[in-house]
C-alpha cells in the first residue's frame, strides 16, 4: 500500500464508509450495470449522459436495457440512489467518476475518441480536489495518460494529478445476455496512473465487484482489454474462415466444432456467424492495429482476421443468392425477412450488428426487406445506415412466413421457435446453426 497524502486518505475514508458519491457518465450498456452494482453496494449515484431521452426515462423509472427492469430503476429513483442529469457541471458533486462514454471507429477505421475527450474536458472544467477518475471504455493503450491526463492536467484550479486527483483505468467486461455474469461478479482488472491511483481505484471497486485484479498502471489494464477482445477475434476469423473452406467440402463446420470440444484440454470452442457484432470486437482490434502502425509495425495476423470478419456477410450474401437461385428466384424482387437485427442471442443491443449490413446489402440488391427481433421492436438509426428504411419488427404468423422467399436467421433469440419458422417457410439460411434440432422441413434449411 502506498503511502496516502491527506487527500488520498480522506477519499479512501468516504470510499470505506460509502459516503462518496459515484459519478457514471454514459447511462448505456455498462453505465446501467455499473450503476446496479454501487446502488446494491449502499452508494448512492449519480447518473450523466448527453442524452436527455435517456436522462428523461429514468427520471421517469422507466429503463431501455433489457437486463434492467423497469422495477429496478423505479426503486433507484424512489429511494433516492439515483440522480440522472444532463448537466455536466454537477461532475463537481462526484467524488467518483467513471467514464462509460462509446469509443467508435472513424470512417477512416481509426480511433475516435471524442466522446472520452469531451467527457474530459467536462470534468477538469469542475475538477476540484479528492476526486478519482476512472476510464472504462473501450480503448487503445496509453489513452488515459497521454489523452486524458493532459486534458485533465489543464484544468482552471491549476490541481495535480496524483496529488489533488487520481486517474485510472479500468476496462469493462459486460456480457449482455448471459445471466451468468453481471457487472458485479465479473473480476474487475484496474491500474492506475500511479500507484496512489491504482490504490483509490481498487478500493472503489472492492465495495462492489467480487474480484479485483491490480496491474502495474493503467497501459497494462488498458492493453488487457484489448487482448482479451483481439483474442476472440482472431479466433472467430478462424471458424469463419474455416466454415467457407469446410461448405466447398460439403463439410459442416458446426459438427467438427461440437466434435472438437469433446477434448478436455488445449481447445476452446469459438463459433461461426454472419460477420462480428457489439462495441468491442469488431472494433478493438483496429485499434490495435492502428497503435502498431504509429508505432512504425504491422499487425498483420491480427488485421487480416479483421479482415475475414468484415466480408463474412458478403459470404451470407452469396449463400442467399445461390439458395434462391436454386429456386429459380433472383435477390431482386425477392421478399427477404431477416430475423434478429441484435448483435447477439437475447439481448436488445444493436451495436455494430452484422444485420445492418446483410440488410444493406439486400436492399442494394433491389430485395424487398423486413425484420423481426422480440427485443428491437423498430429499427434504431445507425450513422453508417442512415439509407436505411424506418422500419418496424413484423409478426412471424404462418401467413407472413408464407409469403417470403427466404427467412435469414441472422440472430438466434432464444424466444424463436425454429421448428415453426422452418415448417412455415419455404427457405431458410441459417447463418447461427440456429436449426440444429430441427427435425421436420430439414431440405429447406440451407446454412451460411
């Protein structure tokens, strides 16, 4: 333990008696669980965001994340645990900030860290002395030292980091849709800018998380996340790769994988899908790649496993086309119904989804296109769609089922029954092994 100054010592006080109050800036997909996770702990929150719709349905006791029910919320605000706000100017009021804020790819593929940088400057404007800032999102190595600090270092009242503030890192490890994990048992890996802050930043945590991980400062924790998102990657370039190669042997890549698992030791089983979805996997590692070439390297296994994920939906794309060629039928004119526009299984998260772009390029192709997903009931607007049509989740009645040409599983929801999809439509591609069990109809299925 390091030695504490005066200011230290009294934010580790307030954090040890759960009187310090717990900024989260960014009330989305890590912010919410964050903040369940302090409220069970005894804190009491402060919730910011620049989004006053979101700012205005908790206020409201009414919550847009699936995993986090209405109830829930209702509760924080009723008893008082919660205070959402668009005012940035009350970070002053937090003795604990946690930045959640999105961390996108620029058109360019390069990071864009606005929203970190915005956030920020929001804070050093209010920065004032025993506060402890901590990055959870989603970045490169280096950001919180030498993007954020800076910033941060500027500040009016002329205080020092490490002295009068504390900054840290601390990458989040959401998994939207597995009712194994919340935010609260998940082991939290933390570093800090200095081993003062690295401290603070686990002491934080330790009144809420069941495991805290130290590293040596906040580039091993930021490089940490990075790692453990690039991983999956490449593996899942793998299958992909491999399911194109085993579909031209006429193998199935889904029951060499399920055979391979059976091994107790050496293998982890990594799945195929129509292309990569959520915040952080199809992103982190371009900016890993991004690093290397400011640091005059390549990163070559890494970019080329970028690169097989992103043409995954052109390879559904050809699947599609050849089934309805069979058929006798051309993309054109065809009435495609997409199922799932969620990146993954039972979650109503959007991000990044690999259906945006299969629907894209559906309707490039002249298919007259709809969707289904039980938890996305309209189509959210994405900056990279913005050609997309305002569209609506149709009913899966037998009739509408009917009436298609082919239904792409593009998600597979827990809450579809595939056995009557399959037995009401008159093709299917199943890019997600989603009809594995499926006994009846087995000749329409076609998988991608």
């Amino acid at each position: 333990m390091p030695d504490l100054s005066p200011v230290a010592s009294q934010l580790a006080a307030r954090i040890e008696s759960k009187d310090a109050k717990i900024g989260i800036v960014g009330l989305g997909y890590v912010g919410l669980p964050l903040i369940s996770a302090f409220t069970n702990a005894g804190f009491s929150c402060l919730g910011l965001d620049v989004d006053q719709k979101k700012v205005d349905s908790l206020l409201a006791g009414k919550s847009y994340i699936r995993h986090i029910a209405s109830e829930t919320v209702a509760k924080w605000i009723g008893d008082s645990q919660l205070e959402p706000t668009s005012d940035m100017s009350r970070l002053a009021e937090a003795d604990v900030i946690l930045i959640c804020v999105p961390t996108p790819l620029s058109e360019t593929r390069d990071p864009d860290l606005a929203y970190v940088t915005g956030t920020t400057d929001a804070i050093a404007k209010v920065l004032r002395p025993g506060q402890i800032i901590i990055l959870e999102s989603t970045t490169y190595p280096t950001t919180t030292r030498d993007v954020m600090l800076p910033i941060l270092e500027a500040n009016p009242a002329g205080l020092k980091a490490g002295e009068d503030y504390f900054v840290a890192y601390s990458p989040e490890r959401e998994d939207p849709g597995n009712p194994d994990y919340t935010a609260a048992g998940i082991p939290k890996v933390v570093g800090g800018c200095d081993a003062t802050a690295t401290h603070l930043a686990c002491k934080v945590y330790e009144q809420a998380i069941v495991q805290i991980v130290p590293v040596s400062s906040a580039e091993v924790a930021e490089a940490c996340k990075i790692l453990e998102n690039t991983y999956r990657s490449v593996n899942i370039a793998l299958v992909n790769e491999l399911k194109v190669l085993f579909d031209k042997m006429g193998i199935d890549v889904w029951e060499v994988i399920n055979a391979a698992k059976t091994k107790p030791f050496g293998f982890q089983a990594f799945y195929p899908g129509p292309g990569l979805g959520g915040h952080c996997i199809p992103i982190d590692p371009f900016y890993l790649s991004w690093l290397a070439r400011r640091e005059k390297m390549q990163t070559r296994f890494i970019e080329l496993a970028g690169e097989v994920n992103t043409r995954m939906p052109e390879y559904v794309i050809s699947r599609l086309a050849e089934a309805l060629n069979d058929a006798g039928k051309p993309i054109r004119r065809s009435r495609i119904l997409i199922l799932g526009m969620a990146y993954k299984k039972d979650v109503d998260d959007s991000r990044e989804s690999p259906s945006f772009e299969l629907m894209d390029m559906l309707l490039e192709r002249g298919g007259d296109v709809s969707y289904n997903d039980p938890h996305i009931p309209e189509l959210p607007s994405k900056r990279a769609y913005e050609d997309l049509p305002s569209l609506k989740s149709v009913d899966l009645t037998p009739e509408y089922l009917r009436a298609m040409d082919c239904v792409l599983i593009a998600t597979d929801h827990s809450d579809y029954d595939y056995d009557f999809i399959v037995k009401h439509s008159p093709l299917v591609i199943d890019t997600r092994n989603a009809t594995e069990f499926v006994t009846q109809g087995r000749d329409k299925i076609h998988k991608a």
